[in-house]
C-alpha cells in the first residue's frame, strides 16, 4: 500500500513539475492534497480522505514534539579496552564494566548516544574526527588516578622526593608539560619500585650529566648507577679568539713601492 501511495505522489502530484525552492513544492503539494489527492474515491477504501479524516482521525492527532525531529545515524561499536567506541573519527567513553562489549552508537548533528540492550548508557556532545569526549565515572579507579596526575602534582610530586628530583622533573616538563607528562609520571612511579632516596640520588646522577629523560632514570636505577659517587666532570677551558695584530701605520710604510717613482714622473694627459 505504501509502494502504490509513493508511485501516486510521484505520478499524479510531481510528474513533468519544476519548482523554484522547497517553499516552492510544499505549496504545490499542501493545494494537491487538499484540491486532489484529498477529494478523490480512494481506490481500497472506496472513500473520500478528507472526509474520512474529519470524522475520525482529527480528534486522535497529538502535539508536535517540542523540538524537531533530529536525523539519527546508527552503528554498532565495540567498547574498547580504553573505555571509548569509534565513531566517526571520534572517541566516546563508555562505562568501562563494558568493556569488549558492542553497543549501539546513535548520533546527530549535535550529540551521540550509547545503548547496551536497548538501555542508555552514555551521552556525549558530538566531536570532531580526532576528538575525545571522556567521563570521569566510565573509567575504572586506577584510570582516574592517572589522569589525576597533572603537571602540577608531578612538580609536587618530586619537591616530597627531593630538590634532586624536583629540578629534573621541572627540567623534563620544560615548557611542554601536556607533551612529557607521560615521562614525569613513570619518573615518579619508579619511587615506589625503588624508594625515594634511590629516586633522589638517580635525578642526582642524571642532572649532572644533562640527560632528563625517564630511560635515563630507569637505567640508572636498575643498573645500581645511583649508589656509585657521581661522576666529576672536567672543565673546558674556554677558547681564547685570536687577536689580528693592529699596526698603528700602513704596511705600505715599511714596503714602499719600487715603482712609485717612475707613476709620479708621468705627466697627466
């Protein structure tokens, strides 16, 4: 019944017709429903639509919605071990009791919606390809914890080890702290693996030397590097530029030319 209604609206209501806008069509298709399509013997029903309309349908009609009807994309994802589904480009945190699960993603212009078994389990403002939109609850504990780690704590973190410590991870931050926080937070976490007064004398060693990176700090440690005296380094003497000798006449002075003489008994032209 609907393949006929949708070939009647194309044959009799938009056949051979051309519209400026869609204003333009809408206003030729609310006068064909009312003047034609409305007014005519319906085929099954044997009945005229818009009478049939005012008797019973009228009274049963509801509200529209409050807000428009919002185009809906739909699309099965797995809950990743990092608590997020890919969609789009994007990343959508989910509650991490779900993890390896699919869940249905739907999304619209402006948001994107997670279901486990058709129940609500997440809601997220849409993001751009690349994006994160993450929620504090969806991650586990110990997930938490780590993002709690800001560049702040780690400064703070190190000045409870150490003033050793505290100048290596205020130099490996440098003026970058989003980028190498991830290296402040395994310097740190080394501490519980060996104790802070290793972690103090292993900054120590690596200060000295320049080398402010947490491979260096590990090496460090794990070759007992820390427990040696700390290495003494020789210092350069500077480089002395060489002085240009200055003469206070011209070398021409002490080398006369042979033939200035015979320039001088040439008479101008």
């Amino acid at each position: 019944m609907e393949q006929g209604g949708v070939h009647y609206v194309k044959r009799n209501a938009l056949a051979g017709g051309t519209f400026r806008d869609i204003q333009d069509a809408n206003r030729h298709l609310r006068r064909w429903c009312l003047e034609i399509a409305g007014r005519r013997v319906h085929g099954t029903t044997k009945r005229i639509p818009l009478e049939v309309f005012e008797e019973l349908e009228r009274a049963a009609l509801q509200p529209l919605p409050p807000t428009p009807w919002e185009l809906t994309e739909w699309k099965r994802a797995k809950l990743h071990p990092d608590c997020h589904v890919i969609f789009g480009g994007a990343y959508y945190s989910g509650p991490h009791r779900l993890i390896g699960e699919r869940l249905w993603v739907g999304a619209t212009a402006w948001k994107v919606e997670l279901f486990h078994e058709h129940m609500l389990v997440a809601t997220h403002r849409r993001a751009r390809p690349g994006q994160r939109r993450t929620l504090q609850d969806h991650l586990p504990p110990d997930k938490v914890q780590f993002l709690m780690q800001t560049p702040t704590w780690c400064r703070e973190r190190a000045a409870e080890v150490g003033p050793a410590c505290g100048e290596f991870i205020e130099t490996l931050l440098g003026d970058r702290p989003l980028d190498r926080l991830r290296s402040a937070q395994g310097v740190l976490r080394l501490a519980q693996r060996f104790g802070a007064p290793r972690l103090e004398a292993a900054c120590a060693r690596a200060t000295v030397v320049g080398e402010y990176r947490y491979h260096t700090i590990k090496t460090i440690l794990t070759k007992s590097l820390d427990q040696q005296p700390l290495p003494t380094l020789i210092p350069v003497a500077p480089v002395v530029p060489a002085i240009m000798p200055c003469y206070a006449r011209p070398w021409t002075t002490f080398f006369p030319d042979p033939g200035a003489e015979d320039r001088r008994s040439v008479p101008w032209n």
